[in-house]
C-alpha cells in the first residue's frame, strides 16, 4: 500500500488509543485510523455504498461529465503574479497530478500560452511513488531557489523540499524538512524562516509548531536558532514574509512573526535581519493582508480604538510599518469601511496598491486603493454588476494585478489592470452548459429570531413546483458565499450539466456564521450563539416550502467540514424538512471535537466541551449525541478521506456506524486519499460529486 500518512496522522492514532481507553462510547475502535479493524469496515462499508451508487445508469455519465469539465483545457489558468510572471498549478487529464508552470505575463496574455513547466508531479510520483500533491512553492528574492511543499496523499502534513527553477529538479542537498504541519519562507537566497515539529513538546494543543528558527545554507538542521515560541496552548506560530521594493532588508523582504492566540487573533511582530523580534501595537483582531509603500494592509475583526478615533470592525486599513520603525509615531489611514450590509472578501497589496473586492448583499465590485501625500484615493473599476468579483494576485514588484468576474450562470471572466485606464478582460472560460433556459434569483427569509437571511436559488425558468432542490451552505469561520460558476470542488460542482440541465434546482445559503456581511456576521453564531446558523438554514428550507418551489420529499441538503456540524445537526432537529443528506468531510461529535486533528484550534468557534458551561450549549446540539433510533431521519451519505489530518474521517466514520446500528438509512464512502479537500486529483473529484449526485437523484426523484 502507498504511503498517505503524515506524521500527525500518527500522532492521531495515539490520541484515538488513549482515548478510547478512557471512554467507553462502543464506536471509538473506528478512531484507530489505519487500524485493521477499522479498515475492513471501510472496505464494507465502500463495497456497501459502490453497489447502491455506482451500479445507478446515471453515475457513470454524470462522473464522466463533471471530469470533463474539470479536465477541460479552457478552463482559466489563475495563479500568483510575481516580477511580471504569472506562476500557476495545472491538472488535466493528461496531468494527473499535476503541473506548476510559469509564464512571463506578456505569454500569459496569448489564448495559448507556451508554459515553462516548473515540476511535472507526475513524473515525480511515477519516480518515488509517493502519492505527491503538490501544495504550493515559495521561491528566492533571486528566483535562483524555491521551497516547495509536497504532501504524501494530500493531508496538511507536507515535506517541504529545495528546487532549482532552472534546471527543474528537486534538490539533494539545500534545505529540507521531513512530513509535518511546517511553515517555511526565504529570507534571502541563503536564509529561511520555518516552524515544524521538532519533536516531544514542540508541537501545540492545536498540532501545529509552537518553535519558529532561524536557519542558514550550509548549517546542519540542528544548529538553526530559535527566533521565536509560542504556547502549547496558542494555536501556532507562523512566518509572514512579505516581499517588494519597499521591504525592509535589502533584498526587499519584511519577516513578521505571528503568534496565533487564537482561530481568529493572532499577534505580530516584525523580525530583523539577527532574528530579534519587535511587538507591533496592532489588535488581536488583525487580519493581516500584506504591504504596500510601507504600509501593513489589513482588515479588523473587532473595533479598535487609537486615541480617540474608533476603527469599526470589517474596516480596511493601513499602518505605517516604516514609520512607526523609526519611530515617527503610528500612522494609520482608513481605506474602506462597509456599512452592514456589505463586508470586504479578498484584498491584495501590490507594488504600487491595494486591490479590493467589496461586497454589498453578496454582490461584488474590486476598488484600488493608492497613498497619496494627502491620504488614500479609492476608484472603483468597471466590471460587471450582479455576480462575484475576486482579486486573483498583485505583483509585489510591478503595477499588474489580476481579476476575475463569475456568477452561478456566468462562467468566469479574468481581467488585467496595469495601473493606468481600464481593467481589461484577458480571458474568459467559454460555458460548460446552456444557462440560456435558466435563473438565478435572491431571496430574503426572516429567521427565528427576526434577523433577515439571504439566499440564492439557481434553476429553470419553468419549474415553479415540486421541484428536485439541494440546499447548500456552511456557516462558519467568516467563510463568504458569493455567487461562484460550477469550478469549485469544495463546493456543489458542474450542477449545470448534472442536475440544473435536468430540471434540479440548487439554493445556496448565506446564513450567519459566514462573512457576507462582515465579521459581525460571524461572531453572531459563535459559541453559544451557535445555533442561530442552524435556525438560518432551516428558515431556508422553510422557506422554499413556503414558496411552493419544492417539498420535503424533494429537498435535500449537503455540506463539508463544519458544513458537516450544520447538516447533521439540521438532520437530527429537522427531519420533517428533508429527504436527503449528503455529508461530506464532517466534523460530527461536537464533545471530542478537541481531541483529534487540529479541533483545538476551534474552540473560539465551537466553544470547549472540557468547560462544563460550554459543553452545555454544544451538547444540546451535538448531532453524535442527539441521534436517536426512533428518529424517522432522512437518508444521508457520508463521504471522507483516510489521509484527512485535518478534521479527520473518524467523525463520518463514527456516526455512520452509530446510525447503521439504530436502523437510519445510510450509505458511507470513504476514499483512501485526498486530505482535508474534494480530492487530490480531478477524477477524484469527480467521484465524490458523481456520488453525490447520483444519491440526490435517487432519493430526491430526479430523473
């Protein structure tokens, strides 16, 4: 068997053994991840769930239709702008795993660009057999160097390895770190900044590295310096390298080290050349974007108050790092504050720069923010209305910056901007279906409490009743919902060709716990108040009740990681709503959540179930608990990955068992790789959608 674990996964399996030793729930034998046991009911349970789903006439056209569309080479080639090269990760069907290419920005412009590729991850895999997903590179301020992350099966443990661009090869010798949650960046072409698992008591209560050094080429790893540490119980410690012409070394590179508090406060200190570190009087709710001129780009969870002016939360702003450096005081502008209704998603400084997608009631536009002697100017550029508008990449060292424009029914469309004039569209992917026919129309539904919840509903035009409808959100962690094309594996994928085309109808939600409408959004389902992000999708469902457009034996819902928490809680408290369940990737058992993965980092999501104040307001909720074997449930499909470090599959694997056991319908597919995502390789992908279609079609009466 090829290798897909990383070494927390290890640390998982110990965690699951002591455990299980002190608690006597009947199912924690599933926790030994790679236990034998465990995986011969895997096995059974695949076999179980291949012959309902796979052996259906639909499911090999409808996966052989969404790998086409993954597969299809018009999709746009997005990627990281640096020193006027567009640097991008590719996969086809002819690339499996995966290409990382770069193009110089003049090339990239043509309809067919001529790549220089970088790393060929097949060829790789084909040499080591090591199952390589490819997880992103960091190159030199030279460009002569690059460190590159590979993940042996996709989970967030990574090795991270030298590589020369120019001969393009892996390097023997350089530096090097083993399989671990590591963080590493150049300081200069000799020098990286990196935080890994140095062993025994390095590692915090979250899994991540608690140590960050300091190491120079040709030192043994051993004789690295520590730079900076963190608690057991701080979430991690990481390096912020932001590079341009204004960083402070005189390779244009500024180090910050960020000390994470907590998921959602994190300090920040800036790092000098001999590693000694200076506090920067910055809120805990920072959440650092980049530079610019000078300045530290970011936005704020929280309201911050500097002497008498108050900032608001959700405001873009800028600090004069530079500034308060040689000690000229601290210099902060406003650029942005959206009103309640609005909120700032992606942002990117660039050389000369601030890029910025602004949202009003989950619609978009970009804004570039530029200093000037007298403050910031703000221009809005002309793209189109009614849809999502994300910042893709600004260029650290030139004026060029990236766009894209995309709804539910327009494919995306990318556009440059040079810094003078208009945003230009470059390319635009042609439509992977017919949306001639159909309609995405917004919805507002008041919620239990009397707060006012949008969503989305994507369908044709005429289907009013009775129609086949999945419900789609995830409430939680300031994770927007803007209006996306069917190209997203994380989410519903390619439903024009499988499901809308065939009458379906899909509804997205943006309940709170999200970011649609700032960090205030958020925080106003968190803990305690937890349960407002689950009455916000049940109002959603109500709703498209209410409005005579489906019924509850043709809704179903489906959701990933903490969307796991919302629909198996939606499930256990609602079941007269729905027909069908998909429950992809979950996180389920909200009473040991903190015990394996990364759950401790959660708690300011969640709560603590170790406080006996907090455990009362998650078990009442807790879908692992609350399931009970009179409950008339409605039939879920539980869908994960062995190599997940992350949440892990030993939530989807546990409740599935339990609710087996008391006579629920349920089927449970879990796939051998992929980490905490839809997948390591597109076919993969494909399968689990294809799955999940293919189980929504049965049960919700789409034909």
């Amino acid at each position: 068997m090829r290798r897909t674990m990383g070494m927390a996964m290890a640390a998982a399996v110990v965690s699951a053994a002591a455990y299980a030793a002190q608690d006597n729930d009947p199912y924690l034998w599933l926790a030994e991840i790679h236990g034998e046991k465990a995986q011969a009911w895997v096995k059974t349970q695949d076999a179980k769930s291949d012959a309902v789903l796979k052996s259906d006439p639909t499911y090999a056209a409808d996966r052989a239709a969404i790998l086409a569309s993954l597969d299809t080479k018009d999709r746009i080639p997005a990627g990281e702008l640096d020193r006027g090269k567009l640097y991008n990760f590719w996969q086809d069907a002819a690339h499996v795993r995966g290409l990382w290419r770069r193009a110089a920005l003049a090339e990239y412009r043509k309809h067919v660009p001529t790549w220089e590729v970088l790393l060929d991850v097949d060829k790789l895999d084909a040499e080591q057999h090591k199952d390589w997903v490819f997880q992103g590179a960091q190159c030199t301020p030279s460009g002569k160097r690059c460190l590159a992350r590979l993940s042996p099966g996709g989970g967030d443990a990574s090795e991270v390895r030298e590589f020369d661009p120019r001969t393009h090869k892996l390097l023997d010798t350089g530096f090097a770190l083993p399989a671990a949650k590591s963080s590493a960046s150049y300081v200069d072409d000799n020098t990286i900044v990196f935080a890994t698992d140095f062993g025994p008591g390095t590692m915090t209560r979250s899994s991540y590295p608690r140590i960050m050094k300091l190491w120079h080429r040709g030192q043994p790893l051993t004789a690295a310096r520590t730079v900076f540490e963190v608690g057991p119980d701080d979430i991690a410690v990481r390096a912020e390298v932001l590079r341009g012409p204004d960083g402070l070394t005189n390779r244009g590179a500024t180090v910050l080290i960020e000390r994470g508090v907590s998921f959602f406060s994190n300090e920040y200190s800036v790092m000098a050349g001999n590693g000694a570190t200076t506090k920067l009087p910055l809120p805990l709710g920072t959440d650092l974007k980049g530079m610019t001129r000078g300045n530290l780009i970011f936005t704020l969870r929280d309201d911050w108050q500097v002497g008498a002016t108050t900032y608001m939360q959700g405001s873009l702003l800028a600090f004069g790092l530079r500034d308060f450096l040689a000690h000229k005081g601290t210099k902060i502008a406003l650029l942005a504050a959206p009103d309640a209704h609005g909120t700032i998603d992606s942002v990117q400084p660039g050389r000369d720069a601030v890029y910025a997608a602004l949202y009003h009631d989950v619609t978009g536009s970009v804004h570039v923010f530029r200093p000037a002697a007298k403050g910031w100017s703000d221009t809005a550029l002309d793209l189109p209305k009614g849809g999502s508008t994300g910042v893709v990449s600004a260029d650290d060292w030139g004026p060029a910056a990236l766009f894209t424009y995309e709804s539910f029914l327009v494919p995306p469309t990318l556009y440059e901007f040079d810094g003078r004039g208009r945003a230009r569209a470059i390319k635009s992917q042609p439509p992977l279906f017919d949306a001639s026919d159909m309609t995405s129309d917004q919805f507002w539904v008041t919620s239990s409490d009397g707060v006012k919840v949008p969503y989305f509903l994507i369908h044709k035009k005429d289907l009013t009743r009775d129609v086949p409808t999945i419900l789609y959100s995830y409430g939680g962690f300031e994770l927007s919902l803007t209006p996306w094309y069917w190209n997203d594996g994380h989410r519903p994928l390619d439903a024009g060709q499988v499901w809308l085309s065939k009458g379906g109808a899909l509804a997205v939600a943006n309940i709170r716990g999200g970011g649609e409408f700032g960090p205030a959004w958020h925080q106003a389902a968190l803990k305690a108040n937890r349960q407002k992000a689950f009455d916000d999708f049940a109002a959603v469902a109500k709703d498209l009740e209410t409005r005579g457009f489906t019924t509850s034996a043709h809704l179903g819902i489906v959701g990933a990681s903490n969307g796991g928490v919302l629909t198996t809680v939606t499930m256990t408290q609602h079941p007269e709503l729905l027909n069908a369940v998909v429950v992809q990737r979950p996180l389920v058992d909200m009473l040991r959540y903190t015990r394996y993965g990364a759950g401790a980092s959660w708690v300011e999501e969640y709560g603590d179930p170790d406080k006996p104040e907090e455990r009362a307001f998650i078990e009442k909720y807790s879908a692992y608990q609350n399931v009970r074997p009179e409950m008339k449930t409605p039939a879920v499909l539980f869908i994960t990955e062995t190599s997940d470090d992350r949440v892990t599959p030993i939530w989807a694997r546990m409740m599935a068992a339990k609710m087996e056991d008391q006579g629920h319908d349920v089927l449970f597919n879990e796939a051998a790789e992929g980490g905490h995502g839809p997948g390591s390789t597109n076919a993969a992908q494909a399968d689990m959608w294809a799955l999940s279609y293919t189980f929504f079609k049965q049960k919700l009466g789409l034909h």
